[in-house]
C-alpha cells in the first residue's frame, strides 16, 4: 500500500524595461511543496482468528521552499555589439521528517548567488555570437 499526499504552488513574477540603449529585467521565483507518503509496502501477519496488517514500512513528511530573485542588464553599445550583466540570488529550505525513525530526519538551507557577464556580436543580420 502506498499513499500520498503533496501540495504545491509555484509562481514567476517579472517586469522588463526596454529603451533604445538599454534593456532591463528583474524578477521573482517562488516554489513551496508540502508532502506527505505512507509507503513501502504493507504485508500480513498471523494472528488468532485471522490476519492483521503490519506497520507501513516508510511514513515521511516534508516541505519545499525555494524563492529566487534575478536582474539582468543588457546594454546596446552599438547596432551590433551589447553587454550582458546579470545577477541571481537562490533561497532553498528543505526539509524531510520521519516520524517513525526521527534519526533519519534532516533540514537543509542553501543560499547561493550567481552572475552572468557576457557580450552579444551581431556581424550578420542572421547571425549572432555570444
């Protein structure tokens, strides 16, 4: 027998801003899951007068969070030439608890921040070079 149970939202909200020199955009990543599993699988025992189920072999319970905030600038130096900045901050909060063996449970937080630098060439009208 295996049961779950899991819930989530997630959602992307950016806005971007673009003139003749410069091109930018910024936004916001959110992810939560919660979820919850009776798993393994259930087997039979003996007992007076019929069977009775044994104890599931895995109950596990947990959560997901993960938000993330990013801007990336792009500026037109010349009709063929740009400059690409960008910067990326990640939160992630996860957590797994068995209540059964509570030894076996952990939380881990990550924070992590990337970038981005790169330069777009444009020597053809169909071809770019990054």
């Amino acid at each position: 027998m295996f049961k779950t149970s899991q819930h989530q939202l997630s959602n992307e909200t950016d806005v971007t801003a673009k003139t003749e020199y410069v091109d930018v955009t910024a936004g916001l990543l959110y992810f939560y899951e919660q979820f919850h599993y009776v798993g393994g699988s259930t087997t039979l025992s003996a007992a007076p007068g019929g069977v009775l189920p044994s104890a599931p072999g895995r109950i596990q319970d947990g959560s997901n969070t993960s938000i993330a905030e990013f801007s990336q600038f792009t500026g037109h130096l010349s009709d063929d030439l740009d400059l690409v900045l960008g910067l990326r901050h990640t939160y992630d909060d996860r957590a797994s608890r068995y209540p059964l063996t509570p030894a076996l449970s952990a939380e881990a937080i990550h924070q992590r921040t990337d970038w981005l630098a790169g330069v777009n060439y444009r020597p053809l009208d169909n071809l770019l070079v990054y």
